[in-house]
C-alpha cells in the first residue's frame, strides 16, 4: 500500500501551508546554498495529493518517493526538510519566486521547462500510456479518431497527444492527476494520456474494468533548481551521485514504485543537467 506514514525519520519535516496559488513575481534576490545551511532548513517544494511521488499523510506529514529523497537530501546537507506542498501549476513559480529552495515535485525533464528551471540529473522514471475500459479497442493512436481524451494540462502526456492524436480527437485538459483519472471513471472522457501510476488508481476505484491500451513515451522526473545557481545544482547532482546507488534509494524506489531502479538516461532533449559555466 503506497499510503505509509512516514515517521522516526532524522530529519523534521516542517509543512508550510502553500496549497494556496502562490504569486508568481520573482523574488529579489533568492536565497543561496549557504543562506539555507545557516537556517538550518532546505525548503523543498513537493505534490501534496500525487503518491507515489508525493502526498500528504493523515498527520500532514510528507509521504512518497519524492518526500523520501527530499530528507535524504537534507540529510546530506546537514539540515532539516521543510516541504511546502503544492499544486501542479504552483511548482516552477514557486521556485523562481524563491518560495523553495528546490523541487522535487515529480518534475518531468522536458526541453520545454529547462528554460525556465534547471534540472539535475534524473532520479526516477514514469511510462506514460493511453488508458481507458478493458472494453474499448484502442490499439493505437489513430484509434484515438474521434474519441475525448483527457489529459492533465501542461504535462508531457498532453503535449504528446497534442502533438500526435489525430485532428479530429477532442483532448479535454484538466487542472490535475486526480481530476483526469475522475473524467475516465464518469464517462465524461473515452480515455486518458496516464502516467504509470493511474492504473493503480483505477484498479482501486473500480477493480479489473480499466487497462494500459498502449505507450506514448516516458518521462524522467529530476530535481529543479533556478536557472545560473550553480551552488543549488552542483549540490543536488553531487548528492545524487552517492544517492541513486545506495541502498536506501533502491528500497525506497521499490516500496514507492513497486519496481527496480531502471537504467537512467545521461542526457534527455539535449537538456543540460549542469549550470553552463560562464
């Protein structure tokens, strides 16, 4: 069950009310590496309602694999988490705003995002798929003729399909997750662009009637700093390098995902995981 209360961790987690919109105006001078260390807190942006990523438990407390890497990075830091959890369309202005010091928010690596966050090197995979009723036949996208198809909005499975699904399929964008996996289960939609995940949740609500039709592509999730703040990114990739091969990440990765560790990419969209020197 991936809802596991997270507890005894050594490092407190401090949870910021930010379920709010947060102001998108960025801030005047963001806090430095060393600012955060003399605080003694790295505030680390996570989803509040996406486990296995990450979610908030019954007690508030960050939960998921993304919460499990935040206080392994704080750790490495020396510091304590605070994790201010936030919405889909929050998580990049929170970060430019110098509301967090990082993301790690299930942030898919994309060319697209790298102009406005830097990314570090990724840290998990998600397969994304178009999903609907065991019932309806859709072998492949030319399937998806005339047909609604839900997608959560500004995300990889919506520019794929915006991309690809043929001209006269009505994509239906919604604001989340939750909210496209609802439109399926309502009827409102005939199928959706799904993360590796949604299965699960469709088995749950309604067990045996939904399944995985065919794959769109894979997503690579990383963790996001601010554009030119080499100290935040050199920080983060130096901790991955020890982190992704420890122990501790390969049985987080398997309770949280079910599955190893895949084979992570060296290089996405030609998308740089490193501040380019000046």
């Amino acid at each position: 069950m991936f809802a596991r209360l997270l507890s005894g961790t050594t490092s407190r987690a401090v949870l910021t009310a930010a379920l709010l919109a947060l102001p998108l105006a960025g801030a005047a001078q963001a806090r430095s590496l060393e600012e955060a260390k003399a605080s003694g807190t790295v505030r680390i942006g996570i989803q509040a309602d996406n486990c296995p990523w990450g979610c908030l438990g019954s007690t508030g407390q960050a939960q998921g694999i993304d919460a499990e890497i935040g206080r392994a990075l704080a750790a490495h830091l020396g510091v304590e988490a605070e994790f201010v959890p936030m919405a889909v369309a929050n998580r990049i202005p929170a970060l430019t705003a110098d509301k967090v010091d990082v993301l790690i928010a299930s942030l898919g690596i994309t060319a697209e995002r790298a102009q406005s966050v830097q990314f570090s090197q990724p840290y998990a995979e998600n397969e994304l798929f178009v999903t609907a009723v065991k019932s309806q036949a859709l072998p492949d996208l030319a399937a998806l003729s005339d047909k609604a198809v839900g997608v959560p909005r500004s995300t990889p499975m919506d520019t794929i399909l915006t991309a690809q699904a043929p001209t006269d399929a009505t994509l239906q964008r919604f604001d989340d997750d939750a909210s496209t996996i609802q439109a399926l289960l309502s009827g409102q939609v005939d199928a959706v662009g799904a993360n590796q995940f949604y299965i699960q949740r469709l088995e749950t609500a309604r067990p045996g009637e939904f399944e995985n039709k065919f794959p769109i592509g894979a997503l690579y999730q990383g963790i996001g700093t601010r554009l030119g703040e080499a100290d935040w990114n050199n920080a983060v990739n130096t901790f991955l390098d020890d982190h992704l091969s420890s122990d501790e990440f390969k049985a987080a990765y398997s309770e949280w995902l079910q599955i190893d560790v895949p084979d992570l990419p060296e290089s996405i969209d030609s998308v740089s995981f490193t501040v380019a020197q000046q």
